[in-house]
C-alpha cells in the first residue's frame, strides 16, 4: 500500500522518514514534491564501459537555466536530503516533467528501506529543454514493507550509494563482480 498524506506525516512526527528541507505545501495526497538541486554532471567518456569507473565532471546550473540536449545522460540530484527507515521510497517524475519531455530516471526509481542521501536523477530528454535549480522534478511515493528487514541499505558495508552528498554519483556498476 502507498502512505497517504496524513500517514507520512505520522511517520515523520515518529522519524522513520526524513526530508530535509521539509515543506508542507510539497506534501500531496500520497506523494512528497521534490526539487532539482544546484548540481548536473555528465560522463567525461561518451562510450561508457560497465566494468570501468566511468569519470563525471559536475557543474553547477547557471541562474538563466542551462538547455538539456537529446542524446546526453545528464546526472541530477534532488535538493532533499531523506531517509527511510520503515518504508520503501519510490522516485517518479512529476507529470508536469514528463509533459516537458523530461525523464529522470532510467531505471532506478526504487530505493531500499534504510536509504539516507540525496537522489540521483539519471535525465534525459525527447528536445531541448531549459531546466533550472530548485524546480519540483519528481515525487516520493512511500510503500509498506511487508515483514522484518534483516539488513537495513545504511547498515550494509557493500552498499555503493552510502556516503552522503549534495552531488550526484556515477554508476558504480564496476564495484560488482561480474
């Protein structure tokens, strides 16, 4: 089942979920409004390679907006810091995004219970679009986990995404073995 409103309220009053900064007015009826922090990044490669450290140079976004162009892999990250300790958090795009042509996940929407950090948004577009910090870019949807977890996502010493930033992170494919 998906929180509602009321209910993920109750759960921050309790703390299992965190949202730093928190604003009430982002609240909607089962979901949390979350914005496009100050920084982007792209590969320094174009041919990526899955069992490589592919390289990223950040950049942070110009006041004026900065044009998305079709064909990059732009990394984003939110604005909002969260955590989630009793639920599962799922990160999908704001309709108003997707009628912009705005993807911001390709995969990943899905995080684990016990995930504390930033989001990193994988985006991409259909044209060129300008973007701009601090527009609302996708939306938290919380669901009940059925049962007890044995290792919470913060807990775990192989957990790839762990340490907290403000920037977003690169794949870290290459860290598994395969």
């Amino acid at each position: 089942m998906i929180l509602s409103d009321k209910r993920i309220l109750e759960e921050i009053d309790k703390g299992t979920i965190i949202i730093e900064p928190f604003n009430l007015n982002c609240l909607g009826t089962n979901s949390y409004d979350v914005h496009l922090g100050k920084y982007l990044a792209t590969y320094k490669d174009r041919v990526l390679d899955a069992k490589a450290h592919n390289k990223i140079d950040h950049f942070e976004i110009p006041k004026e907006g900065f044009v998305l162009q079709p064909g990059t892999l732009y990394l984003g990250v939110t604005l909002e810091y969260t955590e989630t300790h009793a639920h599962v958090p799922f990160l999908e795009g704001k309709s108003s995004t997707g009628r912009l042509g705005i993807d911001i996940h390709a995969t990943a929407g899905k995080g684990d219970v016990g995930f504390c950090n930033t989001w990193t948004l994988e985006i991409s577009c259909a044209q060129p679009v300008r973007i701009y910090a601090g527009m609302p870019i996708g939306q938290l949807i919380y669901f009940l986990v059925d049962g007890s977890i044995e290792n919470m996502y913060n807990t775990k010493n192989d957990a790839k995404y762990n340490n907290k930033t403000t920037k977003p992170v690169e794949s870290m494919m290459w860290k598994n073995t395969f």
